[in-house]
C-alpha cells in the first residue's frame, strides 16, 4: 500500500490488560511518530523514532507505554496493564526525515480505536 | 499543544467563506501545516508554510505572520464536505526534537445548508 497502515482498527480490552498497536509507515520515510487523540481534543505526541537515532520518548505519559521499531520499519506500541484513561484513538504518522527536509508533512495512519473497559 | 491556540469550534453556511485562525509561540519556529480531520479519521495534509504571506491552494488559503505569531486557515465557497475539525502545527526546532511538531487543539467547523 502507498499509505501509512495501523492495526487493529479496532480494540477493546478489560483494564489491567497489555495490548500491542502495530504501524506500518510508508516505504522510505525515516521518521515515524505515535500520537494519542482522545474524543474531541488535540493530538497529543507520544514518542518518535527518526533513522537509527535513539527515540524521543518524552512524550509517554508513564513507565506503562513502550514502544519500538525493528528494523527502521514497522513499529510496535505497547501498553502495559491498561487503564480505563488510556482509551483512546492512537495514531501513527510517518514522514522524510524532518531536519533534510522541513517542508514535508507527516502522513497519518486511519488509527487505533483502544477501548478500556 | 498549549503554545497553540485555535477557537474551539465555527459555523458557517454552505456557500460562504469562513477564517480558521491559529496563534502560536515557539523557539525556534521552522514551518506552520494546517490538516483537516473528518469525524473519525486520520488528519490530512492541506497547506504548509514558512514564509509570510498569502498560499493558494483552489478554495483553500493560508496565511502566515511571523512576527505576530499568527496563521489562518480561509476557506471559501464552503460545501458541506467540508464540516471537519481544522488542526494547526508548527515545527518548533527549539523543542525537544520529537515534539518539534506540535498541534493545536483543532477547530470543529460545521457547515449548514
């Protein structure tokens, strides 16, 4: 596909739970970043990976959140022991890398749709 | 996005034009992207800019003034489709480096008949 690809579209877990949210950035880009987006409110970053940099992983709300990517492909977001707080939409979105080229956008994934019950 | 502020919500008629507008303050301020998001997706590019003035882009323009620290987003002959939430980004390299993109709140525009 030439888009950004998330799964599931879709998950609902119990809380006290671990879930794992998969993004599959756009062939090429070098720069991938997880957000979280909770109903009617802004985006909120959460962690970004760029090449092979070590992550900025200032955004993750706590020691629950981690996150990976293999191989300067696909990530991985995992979240241990969920809460009912951590419902939310969380998104992926991937670009060039930003210092060469600073005019270029960030493409979204469609998202993850976390429900905790 | 608490450096970013953009009203929380618009109405407009079909047909009319309608001003998004975003104020921001940054360190290092390195580009303004304004994305639309319909209910329920992922948000889309529509504009960049970094340099003052005016970009056209069909019924879409977007404005930058640096020195005021202020973008709008102008949409004219306004269909229905265009009902969404308008979000505003800046890239602040003062920031740490990851959260140099930073977005706003997003505006709600709703568009009647």
């Amino acid at each position: 596909g030439a888009g950004v690809s998330q799964s599931p579209s879709n998950k609902v877990t119990e809380k006290g739970k671990d879930v794992e949210l998969r993004c599959d950035p756009i062939s090429g880009h070098t720069a991938l970043y997880w957000y979280r987006q909770s109903l009617g409110q802004g985006l909120e970053f959460l962690i970004y990976f760029q090449g092979n940099s070590a992550p900025d992983k200032s955004g993750l709300p706590s020691d629950r959140f981690s996150a990976e990517r293999t191989g300067g492909s696909v990530s991985t977001l995992t979240i241990q022991r969920t809460q009912q707080e951590d419902s939310a939409v969380y998104l992926c979105a991937s670009s060039k890398n930003p210092l060469a080229e600073p005019k270029e956008t960030q493409y979204f994934g469609p998202g993850t749709r976390l429900l905790v019950l | 996005g608490q450096n970013i502020d953009q009203p929380t919500e618009m109405t407009a008629t079909e047909g009319a034009i309608v001003q998004i507008n975003c104020t921001y303050q940054t360190s290092g301020f390195n580009g303004l992207f304004w994305y639309q998001q319909h209910a329920g997706e992922a948000p889309t590019f529509l504009s960049y800019n970094v340099l003052d003035g005016l970009e056209e882009k069909g019924r879409f323009s977007s404005f930058l003034s640096r020195s005021k620290g202020y973008s709008y987003l102008l949409l004219k002959e306004l269909q229905m489709k265009d009902s969404a939430s308008y979000l505003c980004a800046v890239r602040d390299i003062g920031r740490n480096y990851g959260q140099n993109f930073v977005f706003g709140p997003g505006t709600r525009l709703s568009v009647l008949p």
